[in-house]
C-alpha cells in the first residue's frame, strides 16, 4: 500500500485540530519533534487504497521564524521528507491566511488547500469558486468545514491525486520581482531547494538560505546580483526592507485573486457593522481615547468613593489594637506605623480595580483587537509594531505580565524595544500616589482629566524614546503587522469577578506583608536612635518632629539629598522615591510615616501632602514616579526574558537618568 506523507499547516486558529478531529477511522499519534518539547501529531488513516499519514505541524504566520514553535514548522518544510502539503485556510480570513500559502508555493512541492470553516462563510452568504483557484495557482482545493463534517472526503481525493499528478504550486507576484528572481535563478547552481525557492528566499534575507548558499562555489557570483535585485525593489517600492515589500506583493497578490475566486458575504454581520465604526481609519484613534479618557475618569470619580470609608475601618482597627496592646515600642510601631502606611495603601484599592475591571472588559469584548490594529499606523511611525500594543497597554495593569506579553512578538527588535518602553506606562501600582498629590493639588471637578493626562503623557513620552532607541540602537524597519480581530462578545461575568478576586487577593497580600514589612522598617528607621536626655529640652509638641530630623532614616535622606537638590526635593521625598523601587505603593505608605499621618480619615494624609508639599514638588515627584524604574518584581521579570548583559544594565540605568533630566528640565523652567 502507498503511503502519502502529508505536512498538514496552516496560521494559527484556522481548525487544524478540529480537521485531524473530524477524520473518521484515524489513529493519533503524539510525540515530540526532535530537540524540542513541541508536541508532534501525526494522523494516520486510509483512503481509496492509499495510507494517508497527516503531520500537523505548529500554526505560523509565514516562513520567517522567531518562536521555538514556528522554527519546528520551518525545518520541517525546509528538511524533512514528505510528499505534499496540505494548507487549511480560515474561509473568513481568506486574503491574509493567503500571504502564508504564497510562501509555501514558493517552495515548489504539490499542494491543496482547504478552505475551513466554510460553514460560517456560506451561511453569511459568501461563496468561494475552488475550480477558479485551480485554474489561476494550479492548487487543488476544496471548500470544508471540519466542525460540521462535510468537504473532508473529497479533499483528501484532491490530495491523492495532487500526488499522483504531482502539481506544482503556479503562483507568479510583479513583473519586476519575477525580473529579479529570474536573474538571481541564473546565477544558482546545485542546491537541495528550487532555484525559484532560493532566490525569492535571499531577496527577503533568509538567514537559513543565506548559511546554505554561503557555502556554495558560486556564492561569490550572486552577490552582485543580489544586491542590485534589493536596490532595484527598495527604490521601486520605496520601501527599505525587503521582507515587508515581499509581504506587501503577497497580500496584494491574495486581494487580487480573492476578488476573482470569492463571492463575500451579502449579510453583513453585527461584527462588521461594528468594525466600520471603531476601526474607522479617521474616527477610529479618537474613539479609542474616548475610551480611555472615560476609563480613567471613572477610575477616579467612582473609585474615591469607598475612600473615606475604608479610612474610617483602619482608624478603628488601629483604635482597637492600641487598646488591647500594652503601651510601648510594639505598640507605637504597629498603630502609628504599619497601620496608617498600609491603610493609606489600601485606600486606593478600588482605584486599581476599575482600572483592572476596564482594561479586562476591552479585551474580553474583543475591543482591545481592535485598537492593536488602529494603533498599527501610529506606533510604526515611533518605530513599533501593532502587536507591541497589547504589552503596552497590559502595562497600565502591571508592568510584570506586561514583559511576558512581550513574547508575541516575533522579532527580536521589536520585542526589545517593546520591553523597554513599557516602563513609561503607568502601571497600576503607581496610581495610589497619582490619586493622591492629584487630589491634594488640583480641583476636584479636573482631577479625572489630569490623571488622563498622566497616563497619556508617559505613553506618548513612551513612543518618542522607542522612535529614538529604533534610530539610534534598533535600525530597522519593524515587522510587518499581522492580527486576528476575533468576533465581539459579551465578557463572562464569572470570569473577570474571579479575575478581579485575584488581583485583590494579590494586592492585600502585598499590603498585609511586603508592603507592611516596608512600613515597619521605614517607621523603625524615622523613630530611632532616640536621646532621651535632649528630648527632655524639647517642647513636647515638637519632639517628633526632632526624633524625625536625627533618626536613621533622616541621615540616609541626607545622604543622598545633593543628589536630588536640583530637583527642589526634601530628603523625605527622596526616601520616599527610593523606597519605591522596592514597589510603587510604598511611596505612599513611607509618605504617610515620614509626614506623621495618623489616617484620621482619608482627606488627613491629602492635608499633610499639602502642608509638606509644594505645587512644584509635587510635579516632579509625579514626573520621577511616570520615569523611573519599575518595581524590583518587574525588573527581575525583564532580566528573565532578556539574557544580555548590556540590555540588562542599560535597563537599569537609562530610565533613571531620563527620569532625574526630564524633572530637572521642568524645574529650571518653572522655578
């Protein structure tokens, strides 16, 4: 019995799965491919006197790799034996799942296609002419949906007969790119791939070609060639990567026959309807603000409401413990510091839930998609892709997950420069001490616009500083964006309640221990050394404030006050900063210890940051906070995804110094 081997691929979320699901009298077959734990399915089964033996291989956008996964896809194509491919297509996804499938043709081996999910798109009204499809690409392909079970029989007697016939793939892009590559396939001699395959693969920089044909007699003789072929398409399409002017003929390849092959859909559906609003090329940017700027107002508006009471239950709590403990040293660290530091922490709680509760219904609803696409233009201009968008805006939530988020991104580049910008996203830990000099300094009926201003200030500081890192340290062109607009859905409920339930879970933990055990040390380090003989020469009314200006705490601050004199702030400022590289939170809670708040209710640390403060100072304390290095957690999380050396230490120092420069600026300005 003849075996077939078919390589079964496709992009992500075309089906693939539910394909090797559907066929009847299968057995699967799980393992891992060689060197790497990514799993390998292979499919075996009979048909018309033929073994069939389907391998599915890990989704992937194109043949350019970056993950461990698209690298398998990539070898495996590239140097492993089989007779066919098989690609599944997303029938509703047509003309960009079609740039991937042009790639695979240039590879020169029979192909089908399927066109999956072609349930959904008929339903809709759309139709797709597969004999139209043959006839332009010489591709056999069959409409199918693997969910409802129809198609699958007649697609595999189009790939037993693609592989008795042995159909090469006839897909042609642009005079002027088949110019080139013609030129280049006479210079190619003996190679393991077409001539065709190598020569489209050097003129988008293929490393993997590139080892391969360095090693060739003949390499030397391209050379030239090639590099006329790159200047001639760079100056045609003004355009200087040539991977992006070969993923721009592709796409424009697949709208083209798209239009000659499909019928789209009469009906058009809610999701559509929708995306003509919000992805709107000239409403689409200011809707999104739109979004946000309600977001950050209803952050603060609704979340200053529980305030006063989540006050009064510390002021009480804090009552009743000075009540049941003994008068002394444990006494006073635990009611006058450990407990007003974390209640001034915990007040703002509900603060970082509506910000979390708003950000996770964007994405929930397939909204935040869609921004990632309207942010496209925009952040490729300041040297970002869209796909950098969702690490970014993941950053107004914490900066930790938002550097794992990083890892989307395929280019090593891009996902750099993503991660170093990040930090200029005000995280959520550092929205106790906006709200705070906020409210203490600006007039209530503004403060929702001004915490708005905050946050899109860093993001659009953020942009300028990753357009200089792609000039200076990054040159070249980000990649081309591709993305999934899933179709928009009700959130669950359950799900972001249990999500919400988390994130409180984590942030009292935080507050109940590392940040209590902050509070403690920043109180033992403001009350102590004490000299009982000189406290006896101090009027009792102003004996804190000297144990204050002589305890630990105060000669560390003045230690490094010269530091941060051009900056017009106090050692208590310059404590309080420094603390907060430990985490955010802590500025507030070493703020409400060194400025003696007792958190009476919650207006009584507002009033002493007004005492203590002035206007200035607190705009550069908010200036340094939007800056500076994000917490120790997330430091640790960037030195884990970057192994580099220089990229680690650059990343400790660089926001720093941006930080300290860009306050100072505002100083000498406004003093």
């Amino acid at each position: 019995m003849k075996e077939i081997i078919i390589a079964l691929v496709g992009q992500p979320n075309v089906g693939k799965s539910h394909l090797i699901n559907s066929i009847a009298n299968a057995t699967l077959h799980v393992g891992n491919f060689s060197g790497v734990t990514v799993d390998k399915k292979e499919v075996i089964f009979q048909r018309d006197g033929y073994r069939l033996k389907l391998i599915d291989l890990p989704g992937t956008y194109s043949l350019h790799p970056y993950t461990p996964e698209e690298r398998v896809t990539k070898e495996f194509l590239l140097n492993e034996k089989y007779d066919l491919i098989l690609n599944v297509i997303d029938s509703n996804q047509l003309e960009k799942n079609l740039t991937f499938t042009w790639q695979l043709a240039d590879l020169g081996k029979p192909m089908v296609v399927a066109f999956n999910m072609y349930d959904e798109f008929a339903r809709n009204g759309g139709e797709i002419d597969t004999d139209k499809f043959y006839k332009l690409t010489n591709i056999l392909a069959q409409n199918v949906s693997a969910k409802e079970n129809f198609g699958l029989e007649e697609l595999f007697k189009k790939v037993i007969t693609t592989f008795n016939k042995k159909n090469v793939p006839r897909v042609y892009y642009s005079e002027i790119i088949e110019e080139e590559i013609s030129n280049l396939e006479r210079k190619i001699k003996d190679c393991i791939y077409t001539k065709r395959f190598v020569a489209i693969r050097l003129l988008e920089d293929d490393e993997d070609i590139y080892k391969i044909v360095f090693k060739k007699p003949w390499y030397s003789d391209i050379l030239n060639v090639l590099k006329n072929a790159k200047d001639r398409l760079r100056a045609e399409y003004d355009e200087e990567d040539t991977k992006t002017i070969m993923f721009e003929e592709r796409f424009a390849l697949s709208k083209g026959i798209v239009t000659q092959i499909s019928k789209k859909p009469k009906k058009e559906t809610l999701t559509e309807k929708i995306d003509k609003i919000l992805i709107h090329p000239i409403f689409g940017l200011p809707i999104f603000l739109f979004v946000m700027w309600l977001l950050f107002n209803a952050t603060f508006s609704l979340g200053s409401i529980p305030m006063d009471y989540i006050n009064a239950a510390f002021v009480g709590f804090s009552e009743w413990v000075s009540k049941i403990l003994p008068s002394g040293i444990i006494n006073d660290a635990i009611t006058n510091g450990v407990i007003p530091a974390v209640g001034a922490v915990i007040m703002f709680l509900p603060n970082i839930l509506i910000l979390f509760l708003g950000i996770n219904l964007l994405e929930q609803t397939g909204y935040m998609a869609r921004a990632a696409y309207v942010m496209d233009g925009i952040l490729k201009r300041f040297g970002l892709q869209g796909r950098a968008f969702i690490p970014l805006i993941s950053g107004f939530g914490c900066s930790v997950p938002a550097y794992m988020a990083a890892r989307t991104l395929k280019n090593p580049k891009d996902r750099l420069i993503t991660m170093l910008v990040i930090g200029f996203m005000s995280c959520g830990a550092r929205l106790p001490v906006y709200v705070l000099l906020v409210s203490a300094f600006f007039p209530k009926e503004i403060q929702g616009n001004v915490l708005f201003a905050i946050y899109i200030t860093g993001a659009i500081i953020g942009l300028i500083v990753a357009k200089i890192l792609r000039i200076v340290l990054f040159k070249g062109e980000p990649e081309p964006f591709v993305m999934e607009l899933p179709k928009y859905r009700f959130p669950k409920i359950k799900g972001i309640l249990f999500d919400l339930w988390i994130k409180t879970k984590m942030y009292l933990k935080k507050a109940g221990t590392f940040i209590a055990i902050a509070s403690l040390i920043v109180w033992f380090l403001s009350s102590y050394p004490v000299n009982k003989e000189e406290l006896k020469n101090i009027p009792q009314d102003k004996q804190q404030t000297y144990i204050l200006e002589h305890s630990y705490l105060a000669q560390l601050g003045k230690t490094i006050e010269p530091i941060f004199k051009p900056l017009n702030l106090t050692w208590r400022e310059d404590v309080a900063l420094l603390s907060g590289l430990s985490a955010k939170e802590v500025v507030v809670s070493t703020m409400a210890v060194l400025y003696g708040s007792k958190g009476d209710s919650s207006k009584d640390l507002i009033e002493k940051i007004k005492q203590n403060l002035t206007f200035l100072q607190a705009v550069v304390i908010i200036i340094f906070i939007m800056f500076y290095s994000p917490c120790v957690a997330a430091m640790a999380t960037f030195w884990a995804e970057v192994p580099q050396w220089k990229w680690r230490l650059f990343y400790l120092i660089y926001p720093n110094i941006f930080a300290y420069l860009i306050s100072l600026i505002v100083v000498l300005i406004f003093s």
